[in-house]
C-alpha cells in the first residue's frame, strides 16, 4: 500500500507546473517534465523544488582558469559516482572548457549514464554540449589482449612500451596467460600518462575520472609509489647481475642493450614519478567523495579520506547523493518520513567525523526519474555543481 501511494505521487510530479510551485507531494526534484518536452539544447526555466543545499559545491572556483586539472571521484559502490562525474564533465564542457571523463571501473556504466556506446576503449564525442566532450570507458578485454601479445608498439603507444621490453627481453610473457591482479589500475595510470606527457590531450582543460570502488580506487592512487620502488629494486638487480655476467655479455654483444633497457627503466620510473606527483598536486587535482546518507556509506567515506590523506591526495568537497527533501518528512508519506529521519542521523554523524567534518558538504537531491542521457546530466550539473 505504501510503495503504491509512493508511486501515485511520484507520477504527479510529470506535470512541469509543480517544479515551480511548493507542493504537499512527495518533493523529489522533478526532471521528467523537462526531458521530455525540450529537445538538447533548447533552454528551459526550471526551479527546483528542494530545498536549497546546505553549501553550494563551489563550482565558480573549479571552472577557472585554463591550466588541466584532474577531477577524480570516488566512493562506496552504488551512491553514484558515475552520474556526479558525468554531470560534473558536463557542466565544464558546458561552461567553455574541453573535457574528457573516463571510467575506470571495471563495471562500467559511463556508457549507461550518457545514454551512448563507449565500450570500445576510445575516445567517443558526446554530442549536445557547448565545448568538446569526450568520454571513455577502459576496457580490460582490450588490456588483456595487449598484455598477452606484449606488442612494443602497442604497450608504448599505452605508455608502457618499456614494461613490453622487459616482459620481452626476460621471456616472462607467458606469465600474463592469466589476468594480472591490479591490471585495470595500470591502465589507468598509463592513460593519465597520456593526458599529460602527449601534445594531442593539451588542448583538453578538464579531465574527470570515474573511478571504481574504494578498494580499487586506492590501489590505484598508491600504485605510483609502489612501480618506483618495484623499478628503483629491479634496476639495481640489474646492475648486480650486469657486474658479474658483464664478460658473457661482451662475447654476445649486448652492452647497448643492457644500457638502453636500463635507460628506459629509468625514465618510467619518471613518469611514475610525474604522476605520483600529479595526484598530489593541490593546483592541478582533487578528488571529491561521493557517498550517499546512510551510515555504512559515511563509515567508508570517512575511512576513504583518511586513507586519501595519507596518501597527500587533495580532498576539499564530500558530495552526498540521493538526499530526500525536508518536506518529505511531514507528508503523509511514512516510509519517507522514517527514510529521511534515518539519512539526517547519517549526516549528523558526517557533521562530526574528524575526517569528513572539514570538507565542503554537498547535498544532491534525488530525482523522480533515472539520470540518463545528457539533458539530464545538464539538469543534474546545474543542480549539484553550483
């Protein structure tokens, strides 16, 4: 009976003259009535109906400048991440600045969000947007075969030619047979490489990582440091064994290709370098925290940040999703009412962890539908990024 009143309400809010009027309905933030009666790009005066957020996300200070940044989002599985960092890439690309979003979630749903293929695991142009918007989505079967068939020209083109060298050069490639643990993280570093070191992305001011779910995600931010010191050991292996075979190698020829392997180890434990740096960088990246009011979700966020912090990663806002309206707890609605009595103990709980206390507090409505396709990413950016 509840779940049906519920969704009586909820189809109430498909006409677009309650967005502009408070209603005694259940107050989602209605987006329906505006997908489907404006085409892309023809504007349309909506006001929202929630109450206004408790801190505006600062969006005026993430739009300046032209300098690259990295925006990297991240949090528990399921409080959408992927739908803040689509709506965020499609507010930047919308406000004048070219913008890449990546997923690197092995389940990807960027794909699902803009409502377009992007599974290739290339760049893909989103249409309906003011400035250039790319998307892609890391596809690990591709990584896969790249990695069983070590191709130099391959790896290098991925930013890991000299691991392909390597993996060459010792006869291990039978070892990647299977899928290494870890496999999608290095992609991402190498595509991050990209995006810095190649001429073809410096025309791209805003870059915006999907990421996967917490565990995968800090692998990921500590995997620089642990490549350098993987490298800085494997080199100096190197020159021991250099030292004692040096009067074998001279019989077969191979001193110019010891010291070219050991010049191309050193410079991708430079790149690692330049990375693990980029990460934290305070002027070029952040990473934003996306949970959802509920107290499993805040305890993993709140472990999230201090393990962020550790790792010197720039933390400035916590986006919590999925919020229900004030009014909802004084309608008729109980299960609403109790819904959101539960998520106001969740954000309390948020307004005193010493770890997530000092961040800018974002709270994002829910919707009356699912956001998908870029009208409603538009209507989601303008709502949340402010």
């Amino acid at each position: 009976m509840a779940t049906a009143a519920l969704l009586r309400r909820v189809s109430k809010t498909q006409n677009l003259s309650l967005l502009c009027r408070p209603s005694r309905s259940l107050n989602f933030t209605s987006i329906s009535a505006l997908m489907d009666r404006n085409p892309i790009g023809v504007p349309c005066q909506v006001r929202s109906i929630v109450t206004a957020v408790e801190t505006v996300a600062g969006f005026d200070e993430m739009v300046v400048g032209t300098q690259q940044k990295f925006y990297m989002l991240g949090g528990k599985g399921g409080v959408g991440k992927t739908s803040c960092a689509a709506s965020l890439a499609v507010k930047f690309a919308n406000n004048g600045h070219p913008t890449i979003v990546v997923s690197t979630d092995p389940a990807h749903s960027l794909s699902d969000s803009f409502a377009q293929d992007l599974t290739g695991g290339m760049l893909v142009p989103v249409e309906g947007v003011d400035s250039p918007l790319f998307a892609l989505e890391i596809n690990p079967e591709k990584a896969r075969e790249e990695f069983h068939t070590v191709n130099p020209k391959t790896m290098d083109g991925m930013g890991l030619g000299m691991l392909a060298d390597q993996l060459g050069e010792l006869k291990l490639g039978e070892l990647l047979d299977t899928f290494p643990p870890g496999l999608d993280e290095v992609i991402a570093i190498s595509k991050v490489m990209q995006f810095v070191e190649s001429q073809e992305y410096n025309k791209f001011t805003r870059i915006v990582f999907d990421t996967a779910p917490t565990g995968h995600t800090l692998r990921l931010l500590s995997l620089p440091d642990f490549l350098d010191a993987f490298l800085g050991k494997m080199m100096k292996l190197k020159k021991k064994l250099a030292s004692a075979t040096s009067a074998l190698k001279s019989m077969f020829r191979k001193e110019e290709a010891q010291q070219d392997t050991e010049d191309k180890l050193e410079v991708l434990r430079e790149r690692m370098a330049k990375v693990r740096d980029l990460f934290r960088d305070s002027d070029r990246t952040e990473f934003v925290i996306v949970t959802i009011p509920t107290i499993m979700a805040v305890n993993e966020s709140s472990r999230l940040c201090a393990s962020l912090s550790k790792e010197s990663v720039p933390v400035w806002r916590l986006i919590v999703n999925q919020v229900l309206p004030p009014s909802a707890s004084h309608s008729d609605c109980k299960f609403c009412a109790m819904k959101r009595k539960d998520q106001m103990r969740a954000l309390d709980i948020i307004r005193n962890d010493p770890q997530l206390s000092s961040l800018r507090l974002v709270q994002a409505p829910s919707f009356d539908v699912e956001i998908r396709g870029v009208p409603a990413l538009n209507f989601m950016g303008n709502t949340v990024w402010r």
